[in-house]
C-alpha cells in the first residue's frame, strides 16, 4: 500500500509495511525508494506529523508503541481508510516545535500527550514541562479533575517521575483516587487513563468494549484485524468485511493472502474461504483448494476451470500434491477427473519423463485415465522415431502444446521437405503461437513446393 508525504514542495511516495495501535495513538510505519524509514503519528484518526528516523530511541514513546502496541500488516483495509488517499505535510522539527508552542497558552490535556508522542526529536524535559504546565493551569482555573488527570497522564508518561507522584498523593487529590477503583466510572471520568489501562496488561475484550462505546470505528477495524492475525471470531469479521468491501477487488485479494499467510487456520471456516476464493486468481484458487488442510467442499465446475486457467508452473507443482488429488477426485465422474488431471500431466510432459508421468497415475482412478495413460504411453514410444512424427505432433496436441507439436513438424520436414500436409500444419500451428514471421517463411516455402507439384 502506498502513501505521499509532501517535503519542501516535493511529493515522497512511501511504501506502508506496518501500522501499530497504542493507546490513542496510531503508528504507520512506511518507507521511501531508497529504504529511509518514516513513522506516520496520529491521535486518533487524526495525523500529527511525521518522523524520518532510521531507528528508534529505546524507552521512548515510539519505541513503546512498537514494541507494545497492536501491530497489523501494511496491505489491510483499515490503513487504506485511515490514510485515505491523502497528501500528508511533513514539517521541520523547528516547525513542529513552533506548532506545540501555539497551544501552550490554553491547557489541554490532549495537547501535551499527544507532544509527548514526539520525545524522538523533542527534548524530554520540554515535555514534562508541558505536562506540569498544563497541570498548573487546571489547578488554577479551579479544575482540580483535570488535574488530576494531568498527574497520571505524566506518571503513564514517565513513570518514575517525582512531581507526579508526591502530587498524587497530596491531600488535595486525595478524594479522586477512590473515582479510579471503578472500571465502569473510570472510562467516563478518565477515558485516557482507562484506555492505557487496557493495554497493561493486554485486554482485548475490555479495549473492544471500550472503543465501540468511543465510536472509534478505525480503532475498532485495526483490533479486529489484529485478532484475526492470531483467531477467527465473527465479530472481528463482520467488523472486518465492511472495510474490505470499500477496497478496490485486486486490494481485497492482497489483504485476505496476508491474513491468510499469517493466519493458515482461517481457512477452517467457510466463510473466509467462499472470500478469497470469490476474489482469487486461478492460480490462486488452484493452491487454496488443494492444500492439504482445506476442510470445505470443492466447487468442481469452478475447481476444472480454474485448472484450464493456471499457470503451467502451477499445474506442474501439482505433481506434488498427488494425495490431495486422488481425494478431491475420489467421487467425481470419469469426465470431469480427465480435465483436472490432464492440464496437469500436459504441463510437465517436456520436464518429466513419460515414465514418471505414467507412475504418477497409477494410484488414481485407472478406468478414467486410462485414454491419457495411453497417449503417454505412445509419446514414449514415438519421441525418438524419425518415421512418426506426424503421429507424435498429434499427440501433443491433444494435451494442448504447440511447442513440442512444432518440434515435431520441423523434424518431419528436415526429412520430407515436401510434406505438404506437414508443411500445412506447422504453418497453422506457428500462426496460432503468434510466430507469425515464422510462419511466413514457410508460407513461401509451401508456395514454392505447390509451384512446381
């Protein structure tokens, strides 16, 4: 997934790999053309700002966030919503100084943690004056709650700090601890503070909870996408599809692999795997389907013409999965087996051995191949005779390949030069294999030999 950063009048196309959720804070981790890594802050859904740093300070905010935080991959739904197609402005440091500075004369809670985010760049000790400033200003104007709240934003901050915490315990905050016994209160009374608390220990339940009663649909997405990394719950799904049905189908596709690569297990439920196999490929719905954990019933119309249309390098690594084959064939009639298996066998009949091939087929269903164990059985038998390579072209095309029937058309003619009907064939084989240069020259060649016959 890409997203641009605007610097200096220039426009910088990043790459997303990771998005990190941690308390109210979202962090979107990308990276340029020449792999320098930029991490994306927001509040909420709100973006702040963004930092070019090749490695983070340890024990500071970011750091935490990374290593504490819900993470999810770069290719999901909820990012695409978050980021929405936008040009993000990327100020200087001296800049972002200047910006937190305007808001230093109102206190605001939401300010100063959200200034604390960027102790990366900014002085640490600048931002614990925000907090004791901010705090000062509450307790002044007669807000004693909000200031209270200051003191534990600053103790989450940096936990072994002084002022907060000989503050804390000084009479004049004592009747607010009490408030803080009650869950139910507290995410009124301090919804930061009971957010944080979600986190340490990890509750994913109370967090969910939590931010459905917030409204917070973007956080809601990124835990539910989250959970569906580790397990499957139909809620986190529901919440889930309603951000993918807002993706282009090729971004659908791409978010669904990685879950699944991720998460192998969400293919024992159905309704995960009806979608990525609504939005497959068909040489991806050719590897979903035979892995050997796939619990469901195949579509065995759908499963035939996904075959006809893979990639010979998926049907050969088919050979492999012999196994899963003879089970996905086991009750289909004679039909419908010969069109799974013989794309199969014609896109390994120029690397195998028709001897391999024939012992590869051995264990299915005789009755049903017993044409296709023919045919191989006379390729192997008319590959290095000279008298029949008319016969041999013909074998092959009735496994569909142009490129051996060809071969086979040229030998005929270095011996018979004047096999019209040879001659005739290879010209129209060459015409349908878009060598049409080819084809040519032996269009003249053809008219040549009629000339003179």
């Amino acid at each position: 997934m890409q997203c641009k950063l605007k610097s200096h009048n220039e426009v910088i196309s990043l790459t997303v790999s990771r998005l990190f959720l941690y308390h109210q804070c979202k962090l979107v981790l990308a990276q340029d053309y020449e792999g320098s890594k930029y991490f994306l802050v927001f509040h909420k859904d709100q973006f702040i700002h963004a930092l070019k740093l090749d490695k983070l300070k340890p024990h500071h905010f970011l750091d935490r966030a990374r290593r504490a935080g819900l993470s999810i991959p770069g290719n999901q739904p909820v990012i695409r919503a978050l980021l929405n197609q936008k040009t993000f402005n990327h100020l200087s440091i001296n800049q972002l100084k200047h910006k937190f500075k305007l808001h230093q004369g109102n206190p605001n809670i939401d300010q100063v943690i959200i200034q604390s985010y960027f102790d990366q760049v900014l002085p640490t000790n600048d931002i614990v004056h925000a907090f004791k400033q901010c705090f000062l200003a509450y307790r002044r104007n007669g807000n004693m709650q909000k200031a209270y709240q200051v003191l534990l934003a600053l103790k989450v901050y940096q936990p072994d700090n002084s002022f907060a915490k000989d503050m804390l315990t000084s009479v004049d905050f004592q009747r607010y601890h009490h408030d803080y016994t009650d869950p139910n209160q507290l995410k009124f009374i301090d919804p930061y503070f009971y957010e944080q608390q979600c986190y340490h220990p990890l509750n994913i339940d109370q967090l969910s909870h939590f931010l459905k009663e917030q409204n917070r649909q973007i956080d809601l997405a990124i835990l539910a996408t989250y959970r569906l990394t580790t397990t499957f719950s139909s809620d986190s799904w529901e919440i889930y599809q309603s951000f993918l049905n807002l993706c282009p189908s090729n971004q659908q596709l791409i978010a669904l692999a990685q879950l699944l690569k991720l998460n192998p297990s969400l293919l024992q439920h159905d309704i995960f795997a009806k979608a990525i196999l609504a939005r497959s490929s068909a040489d991806q719905y050719v590897k979903i389907v035979t892995r050997r954990q796939y619990p469901h019933p195949i579509d065995n119309e759908a499963f035939v013409e996904a075959i006809a249309q893979a990639s010979p390098t998926t049907k050969r690594a088919l050979l492999a999965k012999q196994e899963r084959l003879i089970a996905i064939t086991k009750s289909l009639s004679a039909h419908d087996i010969e069109q799974i298996i013989k794309p199969i066998l014609a896109s390994a009949l120029e690397s195998e051995s028709m001897d391999s091939l024939m012992d590869w087929l051995e264990p299915f269903d005789q009755q049903s191949l017993l044409k296709l164990h023919h045919i191989l059985a006379k390729i192997k038998q008319l590959k290095d005779d000279p008298d029949h390579q008319l016969e041999l072209a013909d074998l092959y095309l009735s496994f569909n390949q142009l490129e051996p029937a060809i071969n086979c058309l040229k030998w005929e003619l270095e011996l018979n030069p004047a096999n019209e009907k040879a001659l005739k064939q290879l010209i129209t084989l060459l015409k349908q294999d878009n060598k049409n240069h080819e084809a040519d020259a032996y269009q003249e060649q053809l008219i040549q030999l009629t000339k003179y016959h």
